[in-house]
C-alpha cells in the first residue's frame, strides 16, 4: 500500500500513467479507507486506463467486468456448469442407484436424492464470473467494473450488497466474503444517471478532458518518436476541435492515435494535405469531418478565410459554428 500520495503518483508514472493530485488523492483515499471508486467523464479519457495503471502500479491481479444492456448476475457472478452435473450424474448412475435402493415411491427417491443435492451444488460445480473471482481470490486484486451505466438499474441494485459488505449470497452455497479485500473501480460515460445509494457508497471522481499542456505530457510519454514541435501543433489542433459542435470529440486515445498516425507517415508539418488525410483517425463521423474541414481553412487576420494553413498559425484556429 503506497504510504503517501506522491508515491502513489511515482507509481503510476512508472506505468507511463500521468496522475493529478486529484487523481492519486481519491487513489490513496480509497486504498486506505476501502471504499470503491466511483469515476465519471467522457469517454476516452483514460478511464479504464487508470484501472491498469493502478492494477500494475500496485502489483495487483486486474479483473475485469464489462458492462452492458441485459447483463445479469449469471453472467456477472457465478454459473453452474450443468454440462459438467449432467456427465457425473451419467458416471454416478450406479451410485445414484444404490442410494436409491429400498425407496419404494417417487416420493421417497425424491426426499433421498434431495439429501444429495450438496454433491452437485458445490464448489467442483460452480463456474466462478469476475465478481465472485474477485472476491475469492488468494491475492490482491483490482476489480474494474467497467461502463456501469450500460447496465440496467437492476443489476446496479445487486452491486450494493458487494460493494457495501464485500460479500455476496449464493442460495445453494450461503454467504461468501471477500477472502482479500479487492480495490474497485467502477467506470460511468454519463450516459444514465445513476442511484444515490451507488453514489453513497462510493469515493467520487471526475475525469475530463486534459489541458493542453497534460495531454501533451500524455502524447510525449506514449509517443515519443513524434517530434516536439509537431506534438505541441497537433495537441493544440485537437484541443480546438474539442470546441467545436462534434457529435463526437476526439479522445486522449484517439489523439494518441493521431500522433502514431503522423510518426508512421513520416510527417513533419501539419499542413492542410496532412490534416485532412488522417483526420478520419480523430473523428469518426461524416458530418464531424465535414465540419471539422469547414472550420480548419476558416482562420487568418481579421476574419479572412483562406485555403492552407502554417503550423504556427494553429493558435489562431476558428471553429466553424
């Protein structure tokens, strides 16, 4: 367990993950309290991302559980291998035969195998899902819950009993807790809103959108090959398009990918051919492009538009509306 803040910050660094004071505040809180981690933002910028970098940075095992539409705790908690009961109840025949003999009515058989019903509703049966894997884990583990406002408000409900008391109830098995107190990371894109008694029980953290300078620290450390100046122009751009009325705005990932594009195609300027070439890697919409192309030549002294553009000219970028 880090001891102080800063050490938690070195720690991820060291994961080439560049941490705020609020970012590795809520970390070292959550490690010393045990309270989940509630993280909301846009998507794309590092949300997950952060679960890998704690995970490694804290030499924990990271589990990972995706979230959708439909997802239930069948899915999310524990299954039964029926495959696996009904090939045993095939090799246990003569067995179940002689624990059968003298019953003289269904009734009776029935009451004599109900006796039994532990030997095929045990561990040797039970297909563990990431939340029971993480509470039943021998070592220390990360358990990212990831997109939980894809999940319906049911599911969302049989989370509390797991994140209030570490612990979860399996009918044929009775209470299970956590045998490691698991770190946890649930992830939200805003797309619903979610129940206070979630909230409640969660450590709270918002992630947006860098600033330039943090996202060019970003693309420096991932992309080291792209030169300096060309990473300071190219954050600058996609920091400007971030302004403008996109049905999506590209996200740290996405300018990653950018700046890994302009590397493999050797550039050394953002001109106009180079911009509109790649900039299918930043938007993934027609009309965003489209858009995005309209502001880009819609710059120059004193309102007037003109085709092209000088890298140095990129601060003065106006955004189509």
């Amino acid at each position: 367990m880090p001891e102080t803040i800063q050490s938690l910050k070195t720690k991820l660094a060291e994961q080439q993950y560049i941490a705020s004071n609020d970012i590795a505040t809520v970390l070292f809180l959550t490690e010393h309290l045990g309270k989940p981690i509630l993280t909301e933002g846009p998507a794309g910028v590092g949300k997950t991302e952060l679960s890998k970098a704690w995970a490694a940075a804290t030499n924990r095992k990271l589990i990972r559980l995706q979230c959708y539409e439909g997802l239930d705790e069948g899915k999310a908690l524990y299954e039964w291998e029926y495959a696996k009961q009904m090939l045993y109840t095939q090799l246990l025949r003569d067995k179940l035969q002689d624990v059968l003999a003298g019953t003289r009515t269904l009734t009776e058989a029935a009451d004599q195998l109900a006796k039994e019903d532990n030997l095929f509703f045990s561990e040797r049966f039970l297909l563990p899902r990431p939340l029971l894997q993480a509470l039943t884990s021998n070592e220390p583990v990360v358990l990212l819950i990831d997109e939980i406002d894809r999940a319906d408000v049911e599911f969302e409900a049989f989370l509390l009993e797991i994140l209030s008391d570490f612990q979860v109830s399996i009918p044929e098995l009775g209470t299970i807790r956590a045998i490691e107190h698991p770190m946890v990371l649930l992830t939200s894109n805003n797309t619903r809103e979610l129940s206070e008694a979630l909230k409640r029980r969660c450590l709270y953290l918002f992630l947006d959108y860098p600033s330039v300078e943090e996202e060019l620290n970003i693309v420096r450390l991932k992309v080291p090959d792209l030169a300096p100046e060309l990473a300071q122009q190219a954050v600058e751009l996609v920091n400007q398009l971030r302004q403008l009325d996109l049905k999506k705005v590209p996200s740290i990932s996405e300018t990653l990918d950018w700046a890994r594009a302009l590397v493999a195609m050797n550039s050394n300027q953002l001109d106009e051919e180079t911009v509109n070439n790649s900039m299918t890697v930043l938007l993934k919409h027609g009309a965003d492009v489209a858009k995005a192309k309209r502001a880009m030549v819609r710059f120059g002294q004193n309102g007037k538009t003109r085709i092209g553009f000088e890298p140095g000219n990129l601060r003065s970028f106006r955004g189509y509306r």
